[in-house]
C-alpha cells in the first residue's frame, strides 16, 4: 500500500459552532445580575408539592395544581417545577437577611404553541432585606430591561396577582409597532411567604422578580416562534454565530 497522501480524498468541511440563542440569553441576563449582586442559586427539577406550591402560597384549589397545567410524577407524589421559585424557597430556609439570589433553569408546565412550550426557561430573582419596597424593585426592573432592550425602551407596570407577592405588577415594553409586550412579572414578597420560611415579616420585607428567557429571547432576535429554538434546523441556530 502506498504511504503517499491520497491527492482524492474529500477536504473534510469543519465549521465553528455557535451558542445557542437560548443559552447566550440565559448567560447574559445572569451575568448582569450576578454584577448587582445577587448569587446564583439552583436547585432540583423535581419537586414535592411543598416547594413548589405550599410554601409559595399556592392553595390546593389553585388552577396551577391540576393535572392539566402541572406534570405530576410517581403516583403524584412529586410535580416537575413549574417556576424555579423552590430555589428562592430553599434559599430562604438555609440563609438570613440580607438575601440577594437568582436561580436560572428548565420549568415544565402544560403548554404547546408558537409561544408556549411544554419545557421552557425562566429566571427568577429575590431580595430580602430591612425597608424593602417597590421603589427598589422598580429601579431594578428599569436597569434589566435597559441593558436588554436599551435606555430608550418604554416601560409599564400594570398591577396583577401572584399569590407569592403582594403587591404584583406585570412589565410591559412597547414595541417598534408600537404595542406592547410582556416581559416580566414582578412584586413584593407576600409576608405569607416570609413567614413560611421562617423569615419576620414585621422585620424585613423583599422584592422578587421572574422572566422566561425564551420570550426575551424572541423579542431580542425577533423569533416569532418558539418551537423554532428546538428543531434541528442548522441554518436558523447559524443565524446567531
């Protein structure tokens, strides 16, 4: 046999990757928040009823703990998280004030169409000190969605309900057609939640915060639908090298 190099044999076409929309999103949104000072946190995928609902305030006749909205597992003795607020919970319960943690990750919930997905991710945030309010967690929220969308973005809060926080507010943007979009919701720890984790509430008070990394993802890369992030389609992930 020769040992001479075979002049014919192909070129192999070796390309660079690139990360994911989805991961550089995740990253940079943690990465800013990290710089505030906050600790990132994590924590299971799979959890007890406890973590996920009852200790968020979440009553049995909540419509977040059927069947139809929440994966139950093992005889319904456990539920895939449907939010990473377990993380904050278990934090809490392991940590005294002042508390500064954000917990990036999976979620699961029932949900199928181009702007819901039966797995997504979401990042989720608490601040738990003395004379906490709305006015801190106000600020914050201004400097996430200035270094996302940039310092001309216009803002909205309207008022909403979490049985975790009180009062809530949902955060809109507007955008360039000139509607606007949800991004976030947001709100003062309910004292419920406080208490529940051994946490005075007469003492201190907290803001806490929760966005899906998806929907940012979509109106920074203007993504219109979401089950575009998982099919296996080589030229949509090149787009973002």
């Amino acid at each position: 046999m020769s040992s001479e190099k075979d002049i014919y044999t192909p070129k192999a076409n070796i390309q660079g990757g690139a990360i994911h929309p989805i991961s550089f999103t995740k990253n940079l949104i943690l990465n800013r928040l990290i710089s505030y000072g906050f600790k990132d946190a994590s924590g299971p995928e799979i959890e007890s009823e406890k973590f996920n609902f009852d200790m968020l305030n979440i009553k049995e006749s909540h419509p977040a703990r059927q069947m139809h909205d929440t994966f139950y597992i093992e005889n319904m003795s456990y539920v895939l998280r449907t939010h990473t607020s377990p993380v904050q919970i278990r934090t809490m319960l392991n940590e005294k004030p002042p508390i500064a943690c954000v917990s990036g990750g999976k979620v699961y919930r029932k949900d199928d169409d181009s702007t819901h997905l039966p797995m997504f991710h979401q990042i989720e945030g608490i601040y738990v000190d003395e004379n906490v309010n709305f006015s801190h967690l106000k600020d914050l929220i201004f400097k996430i969605i200035f270094s996302l969308f940039g310092e001309d973005t216009k803002i909205r809060f309207r008022p909403s309900y979490f049985p975790f926080t009180e009062p809530s507010a949902e955060v809109d943007i507007l955008s360039d057609e000139g509607k606007w979009l949800e991004v976030l919701g947001c709100g003062i720890i309910n004292p419920i939640v406080l208490e529940n984790c051994s946490i005075d509430s007469n003492k201190y008070s907290g803001l806490a915060f929760g966005l899906g990394i998806e929907r940012i993802a979509m109106l920074k890369f203007g993504v219109t639908d979401i089950r575009d992030f998982y099919k296996s389609n080589l030229d949509f992930i090149k787009q973002f090298k």
